[in-house]
C-alpha cells in the first residue's frame, strides 16, 4: 500500500512541473504583449536598472581603474619623451640662429661674405652638466660627454644664448670645462658693431667680464654685442659672448674701464652644446695630410 502510494506521488510531480511551466510561459507572453502595447513595464525597468547599476560600478571599477593607469602612465612618458625631444631641437636651432646677428654685422662691413653659409655649419651634440665645482674662486663644471664622444680639449661649449666656456681636460665619458667667468680664463672677442677686437677676462662673477685692453678712445658703448673674433682658433667666430653693460672713460689712465654682462645664463645652465667648427676640421684634416 505505501509503495502504491509512493509511486503515485512521483507519477504527479512531472505533471505538476509540466503546468507550472505553461502557466510561467504564458505569464511572459503577457506581459510581453502588454508592455510592447502599453509600454507599462518601463518604471519596473528604470527601477531595476537604477538598483543594479551601483553593482556594476563596482564590479567595473578595478578595470577601470587600471585601465586609467595604464593611459594615464602612456600619455606621461609619451609627454616627457616628446618634451626631450623639443627642448634638444630647440637648443640645437637655437644654436645656429645665434650667430645670425653676427654675420648680418660682418656682411654689412664686408658687403660680400661667400663662405658665410659654411660658417655657420658647425656640428653641434648636446650635452649634460653632471656637477659644478663647490670651490667659489673657480668656475668650472663636468659634462657628460668625454673621449668616446669625440671631445677634445679646448673645444668650445655654448648655450642657447651664447658662449659657456671651453673643455680643459677630457675623460673617456666625462670632462671638465671652465667657464669664460672664472678668473683665469680670457677669450679674443669683436665688437659686433664696429669690428674692434679685444680680450674679455673672467671675474669670478658669473654676471660680468672685464674688457682690461681698450684705450680711452675705443669706439665701444654699453649695449654693443660682443661676439667671438675666431682669432687663436680656440673659439669659432661670430658666437655671441655678453652685451657691454658699463663703459668709463678716465682721461688720466691708458685705458677705460669696461665691463659686460655674458650672454649665457652661466650660473643657471642646465644643459650646453659641444661646437664642432667645420673650419677647425679642415684645418687638422689638412695637417694630417
């Protein structure tokens, strides 16, 4: 009697499964019918996607997060590697457009100059200052840049502005330079206006040289640029090198008192430039010869 009974009870339960199914699918066919219609489900719609979407921030906010990262990180290296490259393209054009001033003076004295495009086709390698010497009665710096690179000694540094100083000893991926304030240092400059040639010595001041050599009568008046006269062949011509801040005539003395201000930022540079002169290049091509 009880196995009858049992048996019945799992004879029902299909059955029962088979109507809750057709009630179930009935039910939807509906409400599919009515809200195509009527469009009477849209509140239970708004409502269910408004209690679902905080769960879905969640859900989505690790990926988000590293996908921020991951663009945030490129667009940062894709900035500094395109400012690397500006910042070397601008010192570099800067470096040429520099001596512009001075050929423009030198063709106007001259009224012809045939080799002045070649003059101003100097190699040029940017180069970084590694450290600066703490002694305050020299003026001298290290750069990143040695005999594997093909610098030599006395080979001329610049900045965007104008003339830094020289290479005074070399390593094989390092060097030493002094710069054109230190005390010991003297270098051949022009007048820019008037051609006259003299000497401008360092002071152990980053902001002034001294002009010791021009007589009372020199044609010289503050603001006149002074720029590299190539005399020596330690210095490629017509770079600038300071702007004549101070001029004193003294009739007593031989000699007036004049001083400039250097072109370079000395005492603020983070970056030079190694000038190759094409025409020391020459030079020692042909004494190698």
């Amino acid at each position: 009697m009880a196995v009858g009974t049992e048996s019945q009870r799992h004879s029902s339960r299909p059955t029962a499964l088979g109507v809750r199914f057709l009630l179930l699918c009935g039910l939807s066919l509906t409400l599919l019918i009515i809200d195509q219609r009527e469009n009477h489900l849209d509140t239970a719609r708004r409502a269910l996607s408004a209690t679902v979407y905080p769960l879905r921030v969640i859900v989505d906010a690790p990926i988000a997060f590293w996908r921020w990262i991951d663009e945030t990180t490129t667009e940062r290296k894709e900035l500094l590697k395109e400012s690397s490259r500006l910042k070397t393209e601008r010192l570099l054009t800067d470096a040429r457009l520099q001596r512009y001033a001075a050929l423009e003076a030198e063709n106007a004295r001259l009224r012809a100059m045939l080799d002045a495009t070649t003059r101003v086709r100097d190699q040029i390698r940017v180069a970084e200052i590694l450290s600066v010497s703490p002694n305050p009665f020299r003026h001298s710096i290290i750069i990143d840049k040695g005999t594997r690179h093909d610098v030599y000694d006395g080979q001329t540094i610049v900045d965007a502005n104008g003339v830094v100083g020289q290479i005074i000893q070399t390593g094989l991926m390092s060097s030493q330079a002094l710069l054109i304030s230190d005390p010991d240092h003297a270098l051949p400059v022009e007048v820019n206006r008037t051609g006259l040639r003299t000497i401008a010595m360092g002071t152990g001041e980053f902001d002034r040289l001294d002009l010791p050599f021009l007589a009372n009568n020199a044609d010289i008046r503050e603001g006149d640029l002074l720029v590299t006269s190539g005399l020596g062949g330690a210095f490629p011509a017509g770079y600038p090198v300071a702007v004549v801040d101070k001029v004193t005539f003294i009739p007593e003395e031989s000699f007036a008192q004049v001083s400039a201000r250097p072109a370079a930022a000395l005492n603020q540079i983070r970056e030079i430039m190694l000038v190759w002169s094409t025409r020391a290049n020459t030079e020692s091509e042909i004494v190698d010869e």
